[in-house]
C-alpha cells in the first residue's frame, strides 16, 4: 500500500478548520439546540481524524498491517458520518432561523382581528411588511437550496398564496374598520371574511413551516407496491433509533434536535407500516404511536423547562426507550407477517385493482387475504360511479355490466364458501369473469375518456356568455331571464368539469399521486371560484339574490365567507 501521510494529513487539516468553524459557530450562537448538538458531531468527526493520523503510521511501517487496515476504514467512516452529522445540525439550525421568522408572522396576523380603526390599520401594515418580506426571502432562498422537487415546488405555491392573500387580508380589515364606522350593520359578516382570509394565510404559513422540516420524500410510497413500502419504513425505524435512543438517554439534550427529530422520524414510519399490515399488528403499532407521542410531548415539555433530571423525566425516558424498543419489534414481526402472507390491501388505481383480481381468479385457493374479492367489489363501484355522470346506451351498457361482474362474482364466492371453488362450473364462471372484468375496464376507460372530451370541450364559453348576460344594459330585452339561464349554465358546466376531474382521480389509472392530489385540489379550488363569481356577478345584477348559486353545488361544498358577504341570504340545501 503506497504512503498516505500526505493525503491523510491534507484531511486532517481540512477536518481541523471545519471543526474550529463549528466550535466558532456554536460559541456565537443563540440556539440552544445547536449548542446541544454540534459538540458530539465535532468530536466524532474529530476522533475519526484523529484515527486516520494513526493509521497512517501504523501502514507506513507495516503496509500489510491488518489493524491499520481497519483504523483507516474506520476513520474514514468517522469522517464521512460526522461530517454528515455537522452538516445537518448546522442545515436544521438554518431551518429553525426561517421557522421563527415564520411563527413572528402567524403570530402577529393574529393582531388583525382587534382593528377597529383606520389608524392602527396603517400601523398593522406598517409592522407586517417587513416581516412578511424577510419571511418571503427567507423561504424562497430556501426553496432554491432543497433536493426534493416537490418540496421545493410546495413552499412556493404557499408563498405564492399567502403573498397573494396580504392585499386580501388589508381589503378585509379595511372593510371591517369602515363597516364599524358607518354603524355596525353587516359587522358580522365582515368579520368572518376577514377571519376567513386571516385562516387561509396562517394556513400557508403554517404548510410552509411543515415543508421546511421535511428530510425525505415518500409521496412515491403511494405508486409503490405494500411491501416495498413496508421494507423502506422498517429501514428508515432501523436506522434513526440510534439518535433517538441517544437523545432519551441524555437528560441534557434539549427538545428539537436532531435525536428528537428522529424519535418522530420512528413514529411517522410506524404509522406508515401500521396503514399498511394486518391485525392484530396495525391496531397495536396504531396505539404505540399514539402513546409514544404523548410521552415524548411530555418529555420535550419538561426538558424545555429545565426539568430533564428529575425524577419525572428520568422515568419518562426510561420508559419511552423500553418502549420504542417495544415498537420496532412489532413493527419487524408486522413486517415479517406481510412478507410470508401479504398485506390484505386493495391497490389505489384501476389497473392495479384489476392485476389483484386477475390473480385471485387465477388460483381462488390461495388465502390472500381478501385482496382479489376486495379488488373485483372495487371495480364495480367505481364502475357504477362513472355510470351516474353517463346517460342514454352508454349509461345502460355500464351499469349492466357492472350488474353482470357482480353475480358472476357472487355466484363464485358462493362455490368456494361451499368447497366446489375448482369444480367445472366454478371455473367456467371464473373464465367468463375474467373476460367481463377486462370489459368493465375498457368500458370505464372510455366512459371517462368521453366524459373529459365532453366536459373540456369549451371550458371558457358559457363563463363568457355569462359575462355578456351580466354587462348587458339595464333594458335590454329579457335580460333577467337571459342571466339567469346563462348562470345556471355556467354553474352546471362547471360542476361537470368538476365531477369529471374527481371522477378521473377516483378511477382513472394514473399511478401518480402528485397528479392525482393536484387534480383534486383544482377541482375544488374551480368550484369556490365559480361560487365566488357568482356572487360578485349578483352583486353588480342583483336578480336572484343568491337564490341560483347553489343549485349545482354538492352539500358538502365549503362555502367562502366573501360568497355570503356578497349573498347572505343563501344557505346550503339541507
């Protein structure tokens, strides 16, 4: 082995001056997890120097020296780890900086419901702004330095919302301040817009702050196969119990850190493994989490209160770690259980519901828990879903369809229960099954297929209809009865669009689930704006006094404050 001394002494100092730095940074700073963290990980990465120095002799005198051999493999590890482990105290440090100035923020929002007057409204902007743009740049400098796409695309969206929501938040108290000056009346509803929109901001905020303490992305778990996703959080528990142990064991380590990010790391994993396996091991991992958070709750409280030797808080973190432990066990045996004789869940998508029935159909003697019956009742139902936005033949093939799959299914889970599941008739219903599925699949592909063409054929149209019915001159002929039939046009237009891009979600084939949950969220996002337009629409052509807008909408649609501002005489229909 050639001579390393040279390499290893160019480490050595690289290691030195990133220590000094870090000693530097820890003697300056105001944060007390930082300080709590950062001292293990220098002497860590430190000693791991320190041993590559030595083995850097000890090859040199020996080149063949097997002890020498493993002090440098191991001190290169040190290196690497506790180069790792400074890395991330110093990135989560940087992280806590951007969750203050974000917590100033919501807190000071909150100042917005006591404005009664023109005066402190001027004072309130004048003290938002600077904290809203430090906050602003903070997160979008943020945002340029993350790995995950989809994080990085999460905090813009929600700062791009709550810079868009301050003009609202201002219009809204402003209106509240003018409302109380003109003699109260409508107080009530301008106050719940202005805590409508007060909401709507603090909860952007506060996703911005969700996103900012995410360290890894598991929205592919969805497209992943169970057991694929069981292993990865049964590795992820393996690996983050060594930090979480340490930070029980030290009553000194203050709440936050890193040891305490990954206890909750545990947790998140263990409720992931818990959505994902049989009972009696979901229910029993379902309730370890929820008595682990509580008792870890209660020890950051205490430590944070200086409390961390107490009696109380020694026990507690004895406790905590017997019973961590506890759980990493059920979650290895849960895991173990699904590998040996599968997870008994049915798959999100339709062609993943199909491959599960197919199987089952297949060989019907193999217990799989379910899933294959589980898969064929889904694709009925999605079928028959589609069906109720379909009409005339199209309509009646589907649902028979449906109908038929149903009693051919029926009709063979009668024949097992009875032990005759591999008779003649059984596989004859079996064989006709199959063939009926892969029908009910293409009919609900295309059902859905037409549906979109129909429903996106001329998004913007009847909206632009609207708008001339809306502008037209007071005395135009039928105007009243022109308005109203264009709005119920575009009301029910735009709730088609809707039902057809939930429809798609539900049973569409798109194994993305980051399409699938933006897809929803337009369509919902669609619906308020249409609401919205409506009642601006009403204020400006006060015809109907609101008694059109909900005449499309879904009971459980969320209506926006500024809709009954604008129409407050409508109510849902019960």
């Amino acid at each position: 082995m050639p001579d390393l001394s040279g390499q290893i002494s160019a480490v050595n100092a690289a290691v030195q001056n990133l220590v000094k730095v870090g000693r530097d940074t820890t003697n300056s700073s105001k944060d007390a997890v930082l300080k709590q963290d950062m001292p293990p990980a220098l002497v860590k990465v430190e000693a791991a120097s320190n041993g590559l120095l030595e083995a850097s002799v000890m090859l040199r005198d020996d080149p063949y020296s097997m002890p020498g051999r493993k002090t440098l493999i191991d001190g290169a590890r040190g290196i690497l780890g506790g180069t790792a482990q400074l890395l991330l105290v110093f990135d989560q440090a940087e992280v806590r900086k951007i969750l203050r100035r974000c917590q100033g923020v919501l807190d000071y929002i909150c100042v917005a419901e006591v404005i009664e007057v023109m005066g402190d409204l001027v004072t309130f902007v004048k003290n938002l702004t600077p904290g809203m743009t430090g906050m602003a740049n903070m997160v979008s400098a943020r945002a340029k330095e993350l790995t995950f796409q989809v994080h990085r695309e999460l905090l813009e969206k929600h700062l791009d919302s709550v810079k868009n929501t301050v003009p609202l938040l201002v219009s809204a108290i402003k209106i509240t301040v003018t409302t109380i000056s003109q003699g109260g009346q409508g107080l009530a509803e301008a106050k719940e817009n202005r805590n409508y929109v007060i909401r709507k901001m603090s909860y952007d905020i506060r996703e911005i702050m969700r996103v900012l303490q995410l360290t890894t992305y598991d929205e592919d778990d969805w497209a992943m196969v169970d057991l694929t996703v069981l292993k990865k959080a049964q590795d992820n528990i393996t690996n983050q119990m060594a930090r979480a142990t340490e930070w029980l064991t030290d009553p000194n380590a203050a709440p936050g850190g890193i040891g305490e990010s990954a206890l909750h790391q545990i947790l998140a994993d263990a409720k992931k493994v818990a959505d994902r396996v049989n009972e009696p091991y979901a229910g029993r991992i379902k309730q370890a989490v929820e008595d682990l958070t509580e008792l870890t709750d209660k020890l950051a409280d205490l430590r944070a209160n200086g409390q961390g030797n107490t009696p109380e808080a020694l026990q507690l973190s004895h406790a905590i770690n017997a019973k961590l432990n506890a759980l990493q066990k059920l979650v290895d045996d849960a895991v173990q259980d699904a590998v040996k004789n599968g997870t008994g869940k049915p798959a999100s998508t339709l062609t993943g519901k199909m491959d599960q029935a197919q199987a089952w159909l297949a060989n019907p003697s193999v217990n799989d828990k379910g899933v294959g019956k589980k898969a064929i009742e889904g694709l009925v139902a999605e079928g028959r879903r589609v069906a109720q936005n379909l009409s005339g033949p199209e309509k009646r093939e589907l649902e028979q369809l449906c109908n038929n799959v149903d009693s051919l299914y029926k009709q063979l889970d009668a024949l097992i229960r009875k032990g005759q599941g591999n008779s003649p008739e059984a596989q004859a219903i079996r064989q006709q099954l199959a063939m009926k599925l892969q029908q009910l699949q293409q009919k609900i592909e295309k059902a859905l297929a037409n549906q979109v063409v129909d429903s996106f054929m001329d998004p913007t149209g009847p909206l632009a209809q609207l708008d001339r019915a809306a502008k037209a001159p007071a005395d135009a002929p039928n105007r009243q009865q022109t308005y109203e039939s264009k709005a119920h046009i575009f009301l029910k237009h735009s709730k088609q669009m809707t039902d057809t891009a939930h429809a798609v979600t539900e049973a569409g084939s798109c194994p993305d689930k980051k399409i699938v949950g933006e897809l929803n969220a337009t369509a919902n996002e669609l619906m308020i704006l249409v609401l919205t337009i409506l009642a601006s629409m009403e204020e400006a052509v006060p015809l109907f006094k609101g008694k059109i807008i909900y005449a499309h909408v879904p009971k459980d649609t969320q209506v926006p404050p500024a809709v009954k501002l604008l129409c407050p005489s409508v109510s849902l229909p019960a």
